[in-house]
C-alpha cells in the first residue's frame, strides 16, 4: 500500500527529506563550523557594540557593526540568523557584517529566543520589536532610521517577509506605517503549512491556525520597499517554490535561484561586499 500524501505530491517521508537540509547537504557541518569561525574573526576585525538589549528578555539582543558619530547617518542592515526556529545565534552570523561595513554601511544582527522556549508568534514579535526598537534607537549609534533595511537566511529569511508584513504602529505607537525601506531573504519560508505537516513541527508545535498566521504568503506586505528572495539552484523544489509563490503574491518582489549554491553555501555570499549577493543587497541600500 503506498504512503499517502500529505502535501502536494509529497508523503510524509518525502516533506521530510525535501526539508532536511543537514541531511540533504554532506558537508553542512563545515558550513556551519565556517559561519562561527569568519564570525568570531568579524567581531575582533569591527569591534562593535555586542548584546545591545532591545527589549527585557535575556535572548533579546542584538550586535551593532559599524557604528560611529558624525558624517551622514549610515544606511542600516538588520539581519535574522536562520535554523529553522529552534537553532543557531546570534554570535554565528556576526560574519554578515564582512558585507556591510567595509561599504560605509551599519549591520545589526539579531538574536531571538528559539522554539520551544517561546512560541512562533513570540518568536515573531520579538524580531519586531528588535526592528522597532532600532528605529527609535538606532541614530543614537550613527545609523538612519529611515533607511533600515532586513536580510536573513532560512528562518531568517521568513522572519524578513513576516518584518515587511508588520503593522508598525501596533508593536510601538511611536513607528511610523513604513519602517522597512527593502528586504533580502535567502533560501527562505513563506509557506509554512508544509513545515507543520514535516518533522520540524516535533519541536515548533504548529497548529493549522498558528502556521496560517505565520505565513507570509497569506499575509499582505504592508512595507512598500523592494524584496528580493535569492534561493539556491541545488536546494530542490519546496525551497524554489516557497521564493516563486511569494515573488507571485506580494507587489516589488522578485524571486531568483543562484545557480551552484545550497542552502548553507549561499550565505558565504554574505561574507565580503564584492560578492554578487551583497552587491545586490548594497545596491537596494545605497540606491534609495
């Protein structure tokens, strides 16, 4: 008797498999040990203001990388660190600065409590308001608060569409309507119906209710600003998916895959500002 579909034309062992991306990817282990190592390099090369509290939680901070009084306010780059949720900080992501400050630009990487500590949508809306608390807060370190702009990767990178989804006004009365001028989300998950249905939802505990509210692809993108959603050629079809289907539903969203990178070899990208990747981040950055 065949196993019966769970989504689309996926069984339950088949979701499994598309979305384990540790298995899927023989040396991401490497990759992961290559992240905190050029991580710990970054934070002796900028220095930066490390574990800036956003809000009262022992897991609500963030790291500031080029910071600095006078001159124009920098542009700045808030970044949201991936691991599915329930993986990962803050400290292993302090690479993506390497993209950002050598170009007169400011990168802010955030950390958040994981699943199961906190649900999704505390998990959620700690990221907003680490991104509201930067817009009061942030010209204090020589960045513009008009001129933030959100990236991450995998987890982060839904975290990226839930950001450009917010109601501002409604996390801090003091936050305009738009507080996110442009976004870039790598490899990530906008549709999380096919997360609640895999072997992710052991741990993150989703009901139908909380993945449909979760889900930036049901949701309206509230910030007008570019979103650009990169995927990697070799990630397979649920990932492709995931960026096309936004690309579709959300107005100035483009969707594209970067041939010859996997889920974990693409954010190597974010490592230097001549990379094709943070060319087009910078470029979103300094062109508006």
């Amino acid at each position: 008797m065949n196993d019966p579909l769970v989504f689309r034309h996926f069984t339950r062992a088949a979701l499994d498999r598309e979305y384990d991306n540790r298995r899927k990817v023989s040396d991401s282990a490497d990759h992961i040990a290559w992240y905190k190592q050029r991580s710990a390099g970054a934070r002796r090369r900028f220095g930066g203001v490390l574990d800036v509290p956003y809000g009262t939680g022992g897991d609500e901070v963030l790291d500031i990388f080029g910071a600095g009084s006078g001159g124009e306010p920098k542009p700045v780059n808030v970044f949201f660190h991936g691991g599915y949720w329930r993986a990962l900080h803050k400290d292993d992501f302090s690479f993506v600065a390497g993209a950002f400050v050598p170009a007169g630009a400011m990168s802010v990487v955030v950390n958040y409590s994981l699943v199961p500590a906190v649900d999704m949508a505390t998990l959620v809306f700690q990221c907003r308001r680490a991104v509201a608390w930067l817009h009061q807060h942030v010209g204090e370190f020589g960045g513009d608060p008009d001129r933030i702009y959100v990236s991450g990767h995998s987890a982060g990178g839904h975290l990226v569409a839930m950001m450009m989804a917010t109601d501002w006004p409604a996390v801090d009365p003091a936050c305009p309507a738009s507080v996110v001028r442009g976004g870039l989300s790598v490899s990530g998950l906008f549709d999380l119906e096919p997360i609640r249905l895999c072997f992710l939802n052991d741990d993150l505990q989703l009901d139908a209710a909380s993945a449909a509210e979760n889900s930036p692809i049901l949701l309206n993108k509230r910030d007008p600003g570019p979103l650009e959603l990169l995927y990697g050629g070799n990630e397979g079809e649920e990932y492709a998916r995931q960026s096309l289907a936004l690309a579709d539903a959300w107005p100035a969203t483009r969707a594209r895959a970067m041939p010859g990178h996997d889920h974990f070899s693409i954010m190597r990208e974010l490592d230097a500002p001549d990379s094709p990747l943070s060319r087009l981040a910078l470029d979103m950055m300094h062109g508006s």
